[in-house]
C-alpha cells in the first residue's frame, strides 16, 4: 500500500479530510476529475472578480467551530445574504418580510401583515395538501404562492407544482420584522480572495492527480491504499447495482459585461414561470468590487442525466429507499467511506460539510 488514504474529490469534503489526515502523518493521495481542486465551491478569477463557476456559495453557520476552523484558511468579509426576487416588473424582498408585505398589501406593522395572511388562508379549504401547490397556499397565501413561490418552484424541479409532493415544502420562512438577511446565522460572509484559495492551502504539499477519474483508473487503484474517502456518486462506485439515483443539474450561462454595476444585487431570482432561467447571479457583489466591469450567471435548473453534473438529490421516498440500499452495502464495506452531497445523497451547506469531514476525520484516524 502506497498510500494510507486515497480521497476521491477535492471539494470541501475531500480537501478537509486530507488536511487533517496529512496534519496526523497519514500520506494522501487526492485525485479528480475535473481539472480543477475545490468541487463546487470553486471560484475562478475574470476580469479581477471571483466568480462563483458552479453558483452562488454564501457560508453562513452558527457552530463557533466550523467558523474558528474555516477562518484558519481565509479571512472573511461582512457579505449579508439579501436576495430580491423579480416577478414580472415587481421586486420583492427575501426571505417573505415585512418589505414583502407592505410592496404585496400596502400593510405597515406586522398585525397588519399577519391579519392579512389570515385573511388568505382562511378562504382557502385545504384540510391534507395533496400536493406542493396545496400545501405552499395553506402555509402562506395564494398572493405570496403565485408571485414568489409556483414558478420559481416549477422552474426548479421541472414538473407543475399540482404534480409535486407536499413534503417538498414542509415550511416557508415569514418574518414578521423589515430585516433582509436571508440567514438566521450568527456568522456569515464570503472568504477574500475567493473559495480556491481555502482548497489550495488544505492541499498545499498533498499529492493532488487532476483531470483524473477514479473509474477509469480503478484497476491501478484498487490497491494503492488502505482505504478510499469517496465523495463521488454512491450508486455509481457500485456500478448502479440497485439502479440510478436520481438528481436535479444546473445549467450556467457566464457572461462578462462593458459596465460595472447590472443589477445592483449579487443574487435576483426570477420567479415567474415564463423567464426559463431561476435566478441571476452578479459575482462583484460578493466582495463589494468596484471595477469597472461585471460578470453575470444565469442559473437554468435542468433534467439529469449521467452526463451532467448532480447537484440536488431528489429525496423523495423512492429515491430515499434505493440509497439505503447502497448505504447498508456500504456499512459493510471496510474499505471505503462515503462524504458529501453524491457519497451520503443529501444536500449539504458548506458548514454541514465541514462538520461532517471533521466527525469523519475524529471516526477514522482517531478510531
């Protein structure tokens, strides 16, 4: 064995796990496919501004460790989470708020505003949601469900909201005050310098293989190690045995603009049906940038298939059920471990992440 630990991914995961593996004397080896480190939080510099390349990546915890621990690789800046959303040629404040509600009813205090949810729910004769589309008006409203929440949702997960499951909105944030930060975190903000720059200080003196996949050089890798951190698709290192999970993809469209300022806010989702993409990302505003041009993302969410990138696990009952299938094949497996959103078939914030990799990390080398 050449190796103590072969980690498949340099995502956060990945990255984390390897860090504090080489920090306790154990010889890594980090492979992956893209030709790139950093999974989904990399970012990537054009025209001066990081660009968030695979969407928007606020971090935002309240776990006092994971912000002491991530702070040891970058120093963070004071960005609040305010998104606005556009429906038709009205803007809205994020999450539903007092700004919300006076822009939607002319309502000043929170009475007023909750008086007139009141007023809403109490038209509507929904006992048992038998669907998404039931299930958002019974928790807020038809005004607040048709301007702010069908289309974007349909958009999102590419069927009408009467064909999705109620579970899918168990809740819907409503503050009652005029405050427009998203999170409830203690501690929130973007890292200067962009996410890369947090990979590159984990791995830095790792031995790192891009543009490398696993799959294809399984064989040769079989026995390069003692054991296999996995951050990759479960299904796929078991060779879909039971049959493919299923995943929502996200398309991006980049683009560079001659002016320096086209929004005015880093995040603007869309939420009426008939714009194809869900939301409009403006990178400078991350890190409050100045320069004279701008970089653009429109978000499109797409079908998955095995050729596009997995980002949202569709977590219904009947993926639920395939993956613990592939969870009890892998509780007896000795020789890998599984981390992340594709190894363990949940959707992960960067802070969960990094709980996760340190538990891993306390689990396996400590054990």
């Amino acid at each position: 064995m050449k190796y103590d630990y072969l980690i498949v991914g340099s995502g956060l995961f990945g990255a984390i796990f390897a860090y504090e593996a080489n920090k306790k004397g154990k010889k890594c080896l980090v492979i992956d496919k893209r030709e790139h480190i950093g999974g989904n939080i990399y970012t990537e510099e054009i025209e001066g501004i990081n660009v968030h390349k695979y969407g928007a990546h606020i971090f935002h915890t309240s776990n006092k460790e994971v912000w002491d621990y991530i702070n040891n690789f970058a120093e963070f800046n004071r960005y609040t989470n305010s998104p606005v959303a556009k429906y038709k040629n009205e803007v809205y404040n994020l999450p539903f708020n007092m700004n919300t509600f006076n822009k939607l009813w002319g309502v000043f205090t929170p009475e007023e505003a909750r008086k007139k949810i009141e007023e809403e729910l109490k038209e509507v004769d929904i006992d048992e949601p038998k669907n998404l589309e039931e299930q958002a008006i019974k928790l807020v409203g038809k005004t607040i469900y048709e301007k702010l929440v069908k289309g974007y949702t349909e958009k999102q997960w590419g069927r009408k909201a009467t064909e999705l499951p109620s579970f899918i909105i168990k809740r819907l944030p409503v503050r009652f005050t005029y405050d427009n930060n998203y999170f409830n975190d203690k501690y929130q903000g973007i890292p200067e310098g962009g996410y890369t720059r947090i990979i590159e200080k984990m791995l830095n003196g790792i031995e790192t293989r891009l543009n490398y996949d696993y799959f294809e050089h399984k064989e040769e890798l079989e026995n390069i190690s003692e054991k296999i951190i996995f951050t990759g698709p479960i299904d796929q290192y078991y060779n879909y045995c039971f049959g493919e999970l299923e995943y929502r993809s996200v398309r991006f469209e980049t683009e560079v603009l001659d002016t320096d300022n086209y929004q005015g806010n880093a995040v603007v989702n869309y939420t009426e049906y008939e714009v194809p993409y869900t939301r409009i990302i403006e990178h400078k505003h991350f890190e409050f940038g100045t320069g004279p041009k701008t970089v653009i993302s429109r978000e499109y969410s797409d079908a998955w298939n095995k050729d596009k990138e997995p980002y949202y696990p569709v977590n219904d009952e009947k993926n639920n059920k395939l993956y613990e299938k592939y969870r009890e094949l892998a509780n007896k497996d000795e020789k890998v471990v599984f981390g992340g959103r594709l190894g363990q078939y949940k959707y992960y914030d960067m802070h969960k992440i990094i709980e996760e990799a340190l538990n891993c990390v306390r689990r396996i080398i400590n054990e």
